[in-house]
C-alpha cells in the first residue's frame, strides 16, 4: 500500500517538453486542469499528496517519477539520460530528505544514468529498462543498491519505446498490463498478460494505488479489461501530457 504521493505541478515552459510524438504542443491551462484532477483521483486513493511547485528552468519537470525511486526501504535519486532533465534532481533532493533518512538514500552517478520511467516495481523485485535514458552502468549501480537491502533487479533492453512502464504497467495481484515488444518477452511470461489492443498503446501506462487502477481517458478497451479484473478504474484525461511523451506515471512519484 502507498501512503504517499509526491507531484510537481507543470510549468509554462513545458510546451517546450522533449517529445517524439507528433500531437502538437501542449495547451497549458488544460494541462494544469488535467493535473488538479490526476491530484484528485490519487486522493481518492487514500494516499497523502504533496504538490511542489512548478519549476521553469525545466520543460519536463513535472515528470517527477524520472528524478527518484522510491523503495519501501530507501530511496534512490536518479542522474537522469536527458541531458536537458539532470538538473531536476537538485530540488528533488531536499524533497525526499523530508521522507527518507539521509543514510537511506542512494545516488545514481556518472557515467550512470536512470530515470525512473525505466523501473517497475513488483514487490522487492524491480525491472530496469535499458534505454535511451537508463543504461547498463546506471542499472547496474541500482541493482548494487537494491542488494544492498536485500531486495533484487533485472534490466530489461528495449528497442524502440521511451521507457519501460511505456509500455508495461503492473497493476499488483500478478497482473501485467503489456504491449508491443514486450508482448513475447520471456521475462514477463509468469505473469496474467492483459494485453493492450492495438491502437490503444498509450493505455499501457496506467498506476495502481492501494486497490484502485488510474487509466488514462480515451482507451476503453484497456479500461473494460481492467474493470473486468475487479478493480476500480478511475479514468484520468492526460491528452496533454501525451504530447510530450508523458503519462500517468510519470507525473508522480507513488511510495
Ligand atoms: N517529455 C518527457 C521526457 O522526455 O522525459
């Protein structure tokens, strides 16, 4: 269960946010609308949100979920891929230093880097994207880390999405949301596979928070195998989001 959420809120600049998608730019009073309700659907979850500010000297830095990991026994600040995204960490130390004793957090350094958007986390075991943004000297340090407190990683290459949890989201209880290249990767052969229809690709970045499923407006098929699982969806619009390569996971850090 997670009783803490941690959002930054976006500023004007990310208009300008990385993107590979061909969407247009972001219109900001909707993504700031977009984000009031991404808050209230994660307080409807029971967890206790903490909204930073909005930070303009970084287009995407209401992307929290790439500056940390946060584990049930230490957190780790990232050096993340994006050159133009290292930067974030620096307000984002002060911020987990509310949360975690310093002796419980660890650092990612160069030659190493990692976002968050690559790990995904099942119990005490965590996947590790290999990326455009994570490489294997970043996820072998986390891997160093995690052992270190007795819990375990694995890298998984990727070959043509963002991140990992792009296009994987486990929604706990051995379900994994999955599409694309992951569909017949053996890593992930143990789990119940809800595989995401084609055309709904985006739908595979969904959150679970203590019992209850966030998925993106806009992809009822993803949304009904959910559903069908019995879980409670609660249906978050992040259009805007999406047109800078952003999700409902990026935009929060979930402990
Ligand atoms: N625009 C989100 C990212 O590239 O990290």
């Amino acid at each position: 269960m997670f009783t803490h959420v941690i959002v930054k809120k976006p500023c004007r600049a990310m208009i300008d946010g990385i993107t590979t998608a061909d969407l247009g730019k972001p219109d900001y009073q909707l993504a700031m609308k977009q984000h009031g309700d991404y808050i209230q659907a994660l307080e409807q979850c029971g967890v206790q949100v903490t909204v930073l500010e909005a930070d303009e000297a970084y287009p995407d830095s209401c992307f929290v979920e790439d500056t940390a990991v946060l584990t049930r026994k230490f957190a780790l600040i990232t050096n993340p891929g994006a050159p133009s995204r290292k930067g974030e960490i620096a307000s984002m130390i002060p911020v987990i230093e509310r949360f975690y004793p310093k002796e419980a957090i660890e650092y990612i350094q160069a030659p190493g880097t990692l976002e968050g958007g690559d790990i995904m986390m099942v119990g005490d075991h965590f996947y590790i994207g290999i990326s455009a943004r994570t490489n294997r000297e970043g996820a072998q340090q986390f891997i160093r880390a995690l052992e270190k407190y007795g819990m375990s990683g694995e890298m998984v290459p990727l070959h043509t999405i963002l991140h990992l949890k792009t296009g994987l989201s486990y929604i706990e209880n051995n379900n994994l949301l999955i599409s694309g290249e992951f569909l017949d990767n053996p890593t992930f052969s143990q789990f119940h596979h809800l595989k995401v229809a084609a055309g709904e690709e985006y739908g595979a970045n969904c959150i679970w928070v203590n019992g209850k499923v966030l998925v993106p407006a806009g992809y009822p098929q993803t949304q009904k195998a959910i559903e069908a699982l019995g879980y409670e969806v609660l249906v978050v619009d992040t259009s805007e989001y999406r047109k800078i390569d952003g999700g409902l996971s990026c935009l929060s850090l979930r402990f």
